[in-house]
C-alpha cells in the first residue's frame, strides 16, 4: 500500500517530509513528540521523531498532522 492509498482511505493529509505530532494516548515516553513522515509500510507511517526514533504510526490513532 502506498501513501497515495493511505491518504485516500483515511482521509489523512499524509505526505512524506510532513511533520506531525504524537497525542497522549502514546504514554510518558512518546506523548507530544515531533516527527516527519518518511513513508509507509503498509496501512501504517513510517515516521522519523525528532529525537532519532524511528516508529510506524496508524494515519489516524493520536496523530496530528501539522501544517
């Protein structure tokens, strides 16, 4: 699946190189954290958290996109 399909199915504005943010449903360690999308593993992002981090998210569990 690509972005193109993930943008289309959840109605997500997911890009790669957008930055979102984690929400507080991620617990002490991850919740409000920064990143950038670098791409997709099937329903999922890759993302790159400021810190280094690499995680895949789902488009729309506690994910903000920013502008």
């Amino acid at each position: 699946m690509s972005m193109e399909y993930v943008r289309s199915y959840y109605g997500v504005p997911a890009k790669r190189g957008r930055q979102v943010r984690l929400g507080l449903g991620f617990g002490k360690r991850l919740a409000g954290k920064g990143g950038v999308i670098t791409g997709s593993r099937g329903q999922y992002l890759r993302v790159r958290l400021d810190d280094g981090e690499r995680v895949l998210l789902h488009p729309t569990w506690e994910v903000t996109y920013l502008p």
